[in-house]
C-alpha cells in the first residue's frame, strides 16, 4: 500500500522478460487507462484504488502486478 497526494503524478514501471517483447496495458480498478511498450506509465492520481499491469505479447499474458494506492488531500472547488 502507498499513499498519495491528490493531483500528484505517479509514475507506474512494469518489467518482464518476454520474448518477444511485451506491451504494458495499465488498469485502475478492473478499468483500462492506458497502454506502454516501455513499460512506464504516468497517471494522475485522484482516487484510491488498486493499479494493475498487465504484460502481453503474441505468445501470451504475462504475471500480473499490482499497487493500492491510498489519496490524501482535500478536493478544492470552486465557488
């Protein structure tokens, strides 16, 4: 578990040996959010939640890997 900032940028990593090489599709809560080939992928943080990524290639998924993260921080609003 981790905890965050409201509004702060994390920056997920995810690594594997694949061959060939593997694409990174990145998921908050069970939703997709985005994919990488590099394996890095910046996110705003803005609720707690589970992330996941996924690696995967032609050959097959890989072993997912997964960080909860805890928000800090008030929501500000306009008046």
């Amino acid at each position: 578990n981790t905890t965050l900032l409201r509004d702060s940028i994390m920056s997920l990593n995810c690594q594997t040996n694949a061959s060939p090489e593997a694409e990174y599709h990145f998921y908050f809560n069970g939703k997709s959010i985005g994919n990488s080939t590099s394996g890095v992928f910046n996110v705003t943080v803005v609720a707690d939640g589970v992330y996941t990524c996924v690696p995967l290639n032609i050959v097959g998924t890989g072993n997912n890997a997964t960080v909860s993260i805890s928000v800090v921080g008030k929501l500000l609003t306009s008046m």
